[in-house]
C-alpha cells in the first residue's frame, strides 16, 4: 500500500470515528478540505478497504468501523439479532440470514467475530448472509442457537 493510501484510510478512519458521515459525498468534501483530492471510485474502494458499513444511530445512516459496530450494539451478537435479522434458515451445510437492505455486512461482521464453533465463515450481501458450517448437523445447531437471538 502506498503512503499516500495510508494515509488517506487512516484520515477516513479518523473521520468516521469522529463524525456521523452519511454519505461518500460528504466523506469526500471532508477529505477535500484535508488536502486529499479523491473520486467517488476511490471513496468506495477505500470503505471497502477499511471495512467500513452503514449502521442506523439513533434513526440516521451513517459510516462505522466494524470495530465500532460491533460496539454500538453491546451486549454483543444477541442485539445485533435483534435489531436487525429478519429470518435464519437452515440450507444444507449452509444457514440464511435475511436482514433489512444493506444492514447484512453488519451482521456478518458480529457472526465472524463471535466464537460460535460451528461457523467456517460468512458471505454477505446486500440483504443475505451464508454461514458455512461443516455439515448439515452443524448448520441445524447453529440455526437452532441464532433462532433464540433473532
């Protein structure tokens, strides 16, 4: 990664942990003003980067840092199910998570921190998670378990 990169994702982590920004285009009018000229091609990429998603904060959208998402909804993985997972299905080796549109990184990011022994690893979408286990009986267990939660 080149310093000038570096630079930048660490003056959007900055940013976010500081402010509630709700758009790539406020993001990027604050970097302007830092003295980073930045696209909206390149916002993107960088949030990407940085694992940045929107969380809703008291009714508004805006940036958090996983780190931070996960503690804006302490006590942990039992809030953020009940907040914002819709449906857990069980498919094969898989479990299905539905959430609201856009709110599933959030989602994914608490499962893969949690110490759940049955999860391989998560897939998010927009509105969708697939949670590998390593076999069918695993995936009824962890199903059964994130049920109780949502």
């Amino acid at each position: 990664m080149t310093d000038l990169k570096e630079r930048r994702h660490r003056a959007i982590a900055d940013l976010i942990r500081s402010s509630a920004l709700s758009s790539q285009e406020e993001l990027a009018d604050r970097l302007g003003s830092l003295g980073f000229a930045v696209t909206q091609a390149t916002i993107s990429r960088d949030l990407e980067q940085i694992g940045a998603v929107k969380v809703r904060r008291r009714g508004q959208l805006s940036y958090a840092l996983p780190e931070a998402a996960r503690d804006a909804f302490s006590p942990g993985l039992a809030a953020v199910f009940r907040d914002w997972v819709r449906s857990v299905e069980p498919a094969a080796n898989l479990v299905v998570i539905k959430t609201p549109p856009g709110s599933a990184h959030l989602v994914g990011v608490a499962l893969d921190g949690s110490d759940l022994p049955e999860i391989a690893g998560t897939i998010c979408g927009d509105d969708t998670i697939f949670v590998a286990c390593g076999s069918p009986k695993e995936a009824a267990t962890l199903t059964a378990k994130l049920s109780e939660l949502a």
